[in-house]
C-alpha cells in the first residue's frame, strides 16, 4: 500500500479512538459477552482473517477473551491462528479492542450497528510495516 494511503488510514483510526475515548462514555456499556462470528479484510490486498472472538469477561465498559481462526493469504495459504482481544466499550455504539495474535496487535476501532453487529477499521504497525482494513463482528446465534 502506497505510504500516503497508510498514513490516511492511521490518522482515520486515531481520529475515531480520539471521539470513541472521549471522558462521556454515554452510560452503561453494552453487554458483548459472548461469541462473535469475525471477519476482516486488509486494504490493497487479497489477505482475509476469519474466525471466532470469545469474550468470556466483562467489567463493566472493559473486555477480554479469545479469538480462534484462520489466516487466508493472497496465494490461497490458510493458516491456523489463535490470540487474545482485549478492550474497551464506549456507551451503546463504540468499541475500542486489541487483538494480539502470532505476536502482532491489530488495534480495532468500530461502532456498534445493532446489538448483533460492528464495524470498523483495524491497524497493525511493525517495523516492517504497517497495515490496516475493516473488520465486521456479528453476534452468534444464542449470545446474551
């Protein structure tokens, strides 16, 4: 991806975590305990990772769980992945989370579409590189 459209993305993503971090957290955070169905995509490029985030913690507006899933790279590569996430839910509409997997952190800022949905855009930076796409999580059938 071309550096100037790298940069735009990460200024996009600290804008949104500048408004998502504000000091109203907009009242009670919503329960997002459970299991989600995940899936992002990488800007510029074929690479998709799927899978399954489990938060079995909640206090409050912060989160944590598991994530367990698969890497599908460009050339037609599946990889097997597992990590953790860990966050923070902003009133009934944002999340701000982490999700460290194969000793990476993808920082993820979304909104909450409904109750069962989020959306955003994620960011990983190294230095080799920095990356970024959207992510989307929808609620599994039977979550709380």
């Amino acid at each position: 991806m071309p550096k100037s459209r790298s940069a735009i993305g990460c200024v996009a993503l600290v804008l949104l975590a500048a408004c998502a971090s504000s000091t109203d957290e907009g009242g009670a955070a919503l329960e997002l305990r459970g299991t989600w169905n995940y899936m992002a995509t990488q800007a510029g490029s074929a690479a998709v990772l799927d899978g399954t985030v489990v938060i079995d913690r909640q206090d409050g507006v912060t989160f944590s769980g598991q994530f367990n899933g698969h890497v599908h790279d460009p050339d037609g590569i599946i990889t097997d992945v597992d990590g953790v996430v860990s966050g923070r839910a902003f009133g009934k509409d944002a999340v701000d989370f982490d999700l460290f997997i194969s000793g990476a952190e993808r920082r993820h800022v979304g909104r909450i579409a409904r109750a069962d949905s989020i959306g955003g855009t994620w960011a990983q930076q190294s230095a080799a590189a920095s990356i970024s796409g959207a992510f989307s999580l929808t609620s599994s059938p039977g979550r709380p």
